[in-house]
C-alpha cells in the first residue's frame, strides 16, 4: 500500500512537472513570435522613416531650386 501510494505521488508530481515544462515552453514560443514580429515591425518602420526623409530632402531641394530661379 506504502508503494503504490508512493508510486502515485511520484506520478502526480511528474505531471506537474511536465505541465510546467510544456507551459513554459509555450510561453517561450510566443515571446519568440513577438520579438521576431517587433523586429519586422521595427524595420518597417525604418524603411517609413527613410523614405519620408528623403522625400522632405526632395522637397527642399525643389524649393531651393525654385526660390533660386
């Protein structure tokens, strides 16, 4: 009896184990998700930032041009 109780116990707590370990897991899984997303997002925003500066260059040059005529 002293056994199987034992036996149970051991079996419960190993399941726990392996309920924590599969959560964890999972969560590790998602955080990785979020950062890869958070990078693409972050050069998206990058490119953005890029574009628009060289459009405002673009602008100032035209204006210089046209204040110069």
């Amino acid at each position: 009896m002293k056994r199987i109780f034992v036996f149970l116990a051991a079996a419960v707590l190993a399941g726990c184990g392996v309920e924590t370990a599969t959560t964890a897991a999972t969560a590790a899984a998602a955080k990785k998700q979020e950062i890869e997303q958070g990078k693409k997002t972050m050069e998206q925003m990058n490119e953005r930032i890029g574009q628009a500066m060289s459009q405002a260059q673009d602008r100032l040059q035209q204006s210089d041009e046209s204040a110069g005529k």
